[in-house]
C-alpha cells in the first residue's frame, strides 16, 4: 500500500508535518509517528491506511506504487499536476 519512506517523502514534498497530517487524517499524532518509523510497508488497521493516504494526496501530492507505470520503476511520490 505505502511505505514508511513514502509517507515520510510524501509529508515533506506537500510541505506538512506530522501534526497537520494526523489532524487532516482523523487519526493521532502517535498513529503517524508509528507509521513513518515502521520499516518498509506501513502495516495497521486499513481504514487508518486509507484516510492518510487520502490526506495525503489531498494535500496536492501522488503516491507511485509498484505496479503503477514509472520511468525508473519502483514506489515513489510526485506532487500532482495542476489542471489547467
């Protein structure tokens, strides 16, 4: 699903830091802080998975999963294109 190191780059490209995320997601400061020092996939309640992903991508940035087409390969994050 995402990656502590994704979550992490994620944060940082849409400029936020744990507090706001956690606030914007509807889950606890502790939560997030769990999550990001988890080593390689974030594992938890799925619900929880799915309302930081969705405040992630919110918050203007695009999370790359494997089997999503990528120059390179691999996970990542990219902010989003601007419409228009």
């Amino acid at each position: 699903m995402i990656t502590a190191a994704q979550m992490r780059a994620a944060r940082a490209l849409a400029g936020i830091d744990q507090r706001t995320l956690a606030e914007r997601a509807g889950v606890s400061l502790p939560t997030i802080q769990r999550m990001e020092a988890s080593d390689g996939q974030v594992r938890g309640v799925v619900d929880t998975l799915v309302k930081v992903i969705q405040a992630l991508e919110q918050s203007g940035v695009e999370l790359i999963g494997e089997e999503q087409a990528s120059p390179r390969g691999g996970r990542g994050v990219r902010l989003k294109a601007l419409d228009g």
